[in-house]
C-alpha cells in the first residue's frame, strides 16, 4: 500500500494515538482512522484497528462526529465548547 499522508492525530493514551490519514490505492482516494501504538524500540507503528474509506465520505462522517459531540454536551458526558 502506497505512503499514508498524516493529516491529523489525537491522542488516545500514553502509548496510543488515533491518525488520520490520505493516500491513494489503486487509483482511489482514501481516508483512514488508525491506532498507531509506541512499540518496545520507542517507535510508532500501525495497530491492527482502524478503517480505510472512501475520502468523498468525509463530510458525512464529520457530521456524524458533530452529532455525536452534541448528544454527549446534552447528556452531560462532555462539557458545552
């Protein structure tokens, strides 16, 4: 599989984050959600949980997001932004 372009991370723990990434594979663009973990050496490698999609449903998954935030702020589970 062709180079993943890192676009954002977020931290998951101390010895996990989530990346989100681009790339290309056989001619289509793609996003991914990734758990990269810090292996025994100190360096960061893939984890076996993620997701690969197609990269025109980014938009539906960042509203999906944003509903999800929403419904966490009314049910009390996270602080309003």
């Amino acid at each position: 599989m062709p180079e993943q372009r890192t676009v954002a991370s977020v931290r998951k723990n101390a010895r996990q984050e989530i990346r989100i990434g681009l790339q290309e594979y056989e001619g289509r663009q793609i996003a991914s959600l990734r758990v990269w973990f810090k292996a025994e050496d100190g360096t960061m490698r893939p984890g076996k949980d993620g997701m690969n999609f197609r990269v025109d449903l980014l938009p539906e998954l960042h509203e999906a997001l944003a509903e999800a935030v929403r419904a966490a702020e009314s049910e009390g589970l996270l602080a309003p932004a």
